[in-house]
C-alpha cells in the first residue's frame, strides 16, 4: 500500500472498530466455550463422551482411578476464586487449554498420551463434552 494512504485507512479502521463496539457487536475472545450455560447440549455431550473419551478419562467423567486425569478437577483453581470476574477470566484461559488440549492430543516425549481430535470432532461437539464434564457432581475431596 502507498506509504500516504496509509494513516487514512488505520483511521477507517479505528472508526470501523468503534462503530463495532458502540454497537455491542464485540466479538467474544477467540477459544472459549460458546456454548456454556446451554444445558440443552449436555445429553449430546454426554454421548460424545461416552464415545471418544471415557476409556481413558473414565465412565461418566467421574471415575478418579482412571488413567488419565480426572478432567472435573480442571476448573478447581478458578473454583476458588472470589471475583466473578476473575472467575470468568480464569475459565476462558481453562477453555483455551482444554481446546488446544483436545485440538492437538497430548504427546510426551514422542509417545501419544491422547490422540488429537481436530477434524474429527467439531467445536460444538468439544465444547458440549465440556458442559457434560460440568454438569457431573464435583470430585471429593472438593478441589
Ligand atoms: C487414549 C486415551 C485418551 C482418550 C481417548 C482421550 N484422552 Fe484426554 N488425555 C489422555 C491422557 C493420558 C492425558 C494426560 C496426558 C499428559 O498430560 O501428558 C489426557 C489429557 C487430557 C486433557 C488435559 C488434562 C489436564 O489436566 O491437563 C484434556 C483437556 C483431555 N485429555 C480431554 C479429552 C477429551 C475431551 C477426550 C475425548 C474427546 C479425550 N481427552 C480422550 C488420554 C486420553
């Protein structure tokens, strides 16, 4: 772009992002779960579990001598917090990790702990499993 035209369309820009937001048309942050709060999509989250998750993460999420890591106690730290609006804060970031998680699979020195799932499972399949792992009674003790 010629070096002159330059500062009018950052200014267009600028404008164009402002107009957004007065709006209301913020867009959500990137990688966090759309879909929490939507109970309707915990049963097909459930089946999607059952199906591609639980013979390592456990029967119904709540087994706490499965192989791999119990995945309720992934909020425990926000849990705990006070601030609502840290709480929110601190459960995008989980969401972010738990969809980089899922996305990519877990390998460890070479070995794969879990398989990757992008591609085969959609985002809304992803985040329905993660209502599902919500919605179950939380781990004792409490953490
Ligand atoms: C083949 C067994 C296997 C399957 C199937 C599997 N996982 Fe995992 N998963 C693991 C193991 C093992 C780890 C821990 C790996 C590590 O930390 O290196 C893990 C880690 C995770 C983590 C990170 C947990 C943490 O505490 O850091 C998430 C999130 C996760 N899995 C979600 C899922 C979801 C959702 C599914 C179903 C779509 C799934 N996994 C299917 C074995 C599996």
């Amino acid at each position: 772009m010629p070096r002159h035209l330059m500062p009018m369309s950052l200014t267009l820009g600028l404008l164009l992002v402002a107009f957004g937001s007065a709006l209301g048309q913020e867009q959500p942050a990137p990688g966090v779960n759309l879909l929490r709060g939507d109970s309707r999509v915990i049963e097909a989250g459930r089946q999607s579990y059952r199906q591609h998750c639980a013979e390592c993460h456990g029967e119904e999420a709540v087994n706490p001598i499965a192989e791999a890591p119990d995945l309720r106690r992934l909020d425990s730290f926000c849990r705990r917090l006070k601030d609502p609006a840290l709480q929110t804060h601190c459960r995008d970031d989980v969401d972010r990790y738990y969809l980089r998680s899922v996305n990519e699979g877990k390998v460890r020195a070479g070995v794969v702990h879990m398989p990757p799932w992008e591609g085969r499972l959609s985002p809304d399949e992803i985040w329905s499993i993660r209502n599902f792992i919500e919605s179950r009674p939380r781990p004792t003790p409490a953490r």
